[in-house]
C-alpha cells in the first residue's frame, strides 16, 4: 500500500482485489497531523472510492485512488 506525505497530510491509496468481480476497486485512507508522533489521526477512513468503476489492473485502481484523495486533500485546503 504506498504512503505518500503531502503537506501535513498523510495518504494512503490502494488497490484492492473486489470478491464479486475479477477486478480492482480503489481505496484511500487520508491521516491529519496529530501532536503525538506515535499516533497517526485519521481524519478519512479507508473509503472505496470511484464506485462506479472496476479497474482491470491493481495499478490502475491506485492510480485513481490517488487522483481522489488529491482531490481530498485540495477540498480541504483553506484557499489564500
């Protein structure tokens, strides 16, 4: 599962094998900063994400989960 730093947000995004299908679907997990270093606040749980897609490849699906939880991230940004 790659972890990515952005900001002072952690995300994680991922490919995960569906059971229904021969498919991937998407999954993003997005941490916000906490004032202890040994524990990691979870501000979006591990959500399936793009619903309405089954990615043939796991690759694809990270791909799009990490599309998604940029789009996340810059939502919750206070625009200057």
């Amino acid at each position: 599962m790659p972890l990515e730093i952005i900001g002072k947000y952690e995300i994680e995004y991922e490919g995960d094998r569906l059971p229904a299908s021969n498919g991937w679907g998407a999954y993003v997990t997005v941490y916000g900063p906490s004032p202890n270093p040994m524990h990691r606040n979870m501000i979006f749980p591990r959500r399936h994400v793009s619903l309405q897609t089954i990615f043939p490849t796991e690759q694809l699906a990270e791909a799009e989960a990490y599309r998604v939880a940029l789009e996340l991230l810059n939502y919750r940004r206070p625009t200057p």
